[in-house]
C-alpha cells in the first residue's frame, strides 16, 4: 500500500474542518454529460457537441433508449480533415447548424457545446455561435459553453450551460416597489420542481424555476432577485447572477427531510413568511418524509460509507446520510470545495470526518481498501473493479440522474443507498 501524501491540509475557512487536497490522475466523466438531463428539462432546446467519435459515444451510451426517439442532441464530428486544416471547420459548422434547423423547426434555443477536440484545434465556438444567432434570430438563440473533460468534472456542464445562459435573462424591472421575486437555480426533475411550486405557492413565495421548461419562458432577473441553488455545482452561474445584481440565499441544499426543510426556510424567511405559516405548510410533508426515513435508517444505521470526488454532491449527501440515516463517514472527497456555497452544509458534518478536494485516485483507493466502508460512492470507471474486490458500490452519476431533492423523495434518496447493500447481502446468503 502506497502512503498517503497530502499536498497540502488546510483548514475550512467557515468550520476549521481539516481538507486533504490532492492533485493527481482523476477518475471521472467529462462535462458533457449534463446535456442529458439539461436536454430533458428544457424541451424547445438542442445541444450541438461539436467534438470527435469518442464524444458522440458517450452521449450516445450515457442517453441509452434515447437514441431511437428524435433526440435533441447531436454530434458534429470533428474528422481529419478539419484536424489538418484542410477544411474551413466554420464553414462546415453552419452547414450542420442550417440543416438542422431546417430540419427541425421546433428548435428554439440551440447550443454549441465545445469538446476537448474543438478545444485543442481552437475553433472559436463563441464567435460562431454570435454569428448563427445572428442569422437565425429571432427563431433560434444559438448559444455555446464547453463540456470539455480538460480538468474539469461531469456535472461542471451544467454549470458551464446556466451561465451561458444568465446574459441572455431579461431584466427584471427594477424599481423599489417591485415585489422581489424568488428564483430556485439548477436543474431539477419536473416532479420534483412541481413539489417545490406547490409548496412555495402554499408559503406565498413568488418562485420561478431556471433553468425553465422551454426556451421562451426565461426568468427576468434584477436586484430583486433573491435565489436558492438546488444544486451545489453551480459557482459559475452564481457568479453570473451576482453580476446581475441577485442575491443568492444562504442554505443548506434540499436533500432529506432536514435539507429541504432549511431550504425551504431560507426563501419564507426572506419573503417574510411567519413561523406559524411554515409550519402549517410543511408539517405534513416534513412528517412523511421523516417516517418513510425510519425504515431506511434501520437498515443503514451504524454502515459506513466512502466517498470518492465525482458529482459535487458528495457533501450535501453526506450531511444526509450521516444525520438522517446514522450512518459513519469514513471519508468525503469532492472534486471541488465550495467554501462559500458549502458552508450551511459543512457545519451540519460531524466532527473530525475526514474531507478531501482533488483526487490521486491510486492514494484514495488505498484509502478506502484499508477502511473497508459498507459502501462506496464512485463513479462508474471505478465502481466494478472496487465490487471485484468484495467492496458495495454506488454510481454516483445515478444520483444526479435520480430525483432525489424535496420531502416525497427523501426515503428514494435512501433506498439508492440501501439497495446495493441488501444485494449484496442477498448475494451473502
Ligand atoms: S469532451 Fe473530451 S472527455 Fe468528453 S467525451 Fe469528448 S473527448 Fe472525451
């Protein structure tokens, strides 16, 4: 077993939490890979990758079924022709672009989405995408991000596409009379955006959604835009919003019955909701939730759990797991410490867990070899040979791609837990 060399251990700036931060060969998806939910949830949109063959496979192996629908991604493959200059890469770029919208009328907002070959060949993405908006506007909104996988992780994609995305909201009017208006950032399963309407509108809290269902419906924002994220990948489009003077809303984020609840809390509270009326709303559902949970924390209380850094979400879980659930961290890595957006969920961790940023996967393997936890999120490279080894795993992707985030959906978030663990002990038997 190699030793394990941190590069350097700091302390949290908001709970003096010790970090091992790591720097090394990393195992995880690239960027993009959030087109397959960003693509479910805006309905009118399309995500031109502009990138190689290895691209378009795994969109294609990420999407599964969804190939024999009329799928609202593609890839325009970058060949040898354009690697070697030989062919204007631009040009043949809006060939691609004007078929399609031909092709498809119902496109409303299309993103070029960069690769790492569009990266390495330097094809200025922005600068066609200004150009193809310009011919097809007002139709089509041509916009571009990348989803690179050059040192960055799965879930940045999104990120990267929301903040593409921030210019182009309308202005909220901005007088003082305005009623501020609330907006939940982060793309969320439609069920679970429905919940969360609903229990807003019960509050009285006036809430859109971003990113919306369809291209035309975009949020206005000002300086009476107060906002919650509802997911913790999202530093880009944070900072995106802040330019555009809205106020991000302090909260832990909405997973379990004590996330959402907090989370719920923070947007009443600056909307000047009464204690009274918060309770009335979410007594119920906050009462389900917790005893839909009794029957999963029996099963998983006392268990330890691993997690290596993959989807960002792996503080937020962990707070979950480890105060809904009793479950023991024996380490927490993440690929990225959000000090800032993490700070109402790292003062909810227990004491002395052990926390980790980067990754140097051979020195984490060992870690979680020699701590033999009950179960083990990683992402999918990492997940068969640790189950080769006798160790449970977890796919992390699968609880990005799960709706996972409210009350009705707090006990689902634990059974993605559980599962593999009763398998395993079936398997046992
Ligand atoms: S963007 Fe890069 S990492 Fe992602 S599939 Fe394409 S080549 Fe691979």
């Amino acid at each position: 077993m190699s030793p394990v060399i941190p590069l350097r251990v700091e302390a949290s700036a908001c709970q003096d939490m010790p970090v091992l931060r790591e720097r090394g060969q990393r195992e995880v998806f690239c960027g993009l890979t959030g087109i397959i939910w960003l693509h479910r949830k805006i309905q009118d949109a399309f995500f031109l990758v502009v990138g190689s063959r290895t691209c378009a496979h795994l969109l294609q192996s990420a999407a599964g079924v969804m190939i024999f629908a009329e799928p609202r991604f593609a890839t325009a493959i970058i060949d040898e022709r354009d690697l070697a200059g030989l062919a204007d890469a631009n040009e043949e770029l809006d060939k691609v672009v004007q078929r399609l919208l031909s092709r498809r009328p119902e496109i409303k907002l299309l993103f070029l989405v960069g690769s790492c070959p569009s990266e390495v060949i330097k094809l200025d993405l922005s600068r066609a995408a200004t150009r193809l908006s310009a011919q097809f506007s007002p139709q089509v909104r041509v916009l571009n991000y990348s989803g690179s996988g050059i040192e960055t992780t799965f879930t940045q994609g999104e990120d990267a596409c929301l903040a593409a995305l921030v210019p182009e909201l309308p202005r909220a009017p901005q007088a003082a009379a305005e009623q501020p208006e609330l907006l939940v950032v982060g793309t969320l399963a439609d069920v679970v955006e429905d919940q969360f309407q609903r229990l807003f509108a019960e509050l009285g809290v006036p809430v859109r959604f971003f990113p919306p269902r369809r291209a035309g419906d975009m949020p206005a924002i000002g300086p009476q835009t107060r906002y919650l994220l509802a997911q913790p990948f999202l530093a880009d489009t944070a900072r995106a919003l802040d330019s555009r003077g809205a106020q991000r809303l302090a909260a832990p984020f909405p997973l379990g019955e004590e996330g959402t609840t907090a989370w719920l809390k923070a947007g009443a509270s600056a909307f000047g909701v009464s204690e009274q009326r918060f309770e009335q709303v979410t007594a119920g559902p906050r009462e389900r939730a917790r005893s839909a949970l009794a029957r999963q924390r029996a099963l998983l209380s006392s268990k330890s759990i691993f997690f290596f850094p993959d989807s960002q979400l792996e503080i937020p879980l962990a707070r979950f797991v480890s105060r809904e659930l009793g479950m023991r961290l024996t380490e927490v890595g993440t690929p990225y410490l959000h000090r800032q957006h993490l700070s109402e969920e790292l003062a909810l961790l227990p004491s002395g867990v052990q926390l980790s940023e980067g990754q140097h996967v051979e020195q984490q393997i060992d870690r979680c070899r020699s701590s033999r936890p009950d179960i083990v999120v990683c992402g999918l490279g990492l997940a068969n040979p640790l189950e080769a080894e006798g160790l449970t795993t977890k796919w992390a992707i699968e609880l990005v791609f799960t709706p996972i985030q409210g009350y009705e959906q707090a006990a689902d978030l634990a059974e993605l837990f559980s599962r593999p663990l009763n398998r395993r002990l079936r398997l046992a038997a």
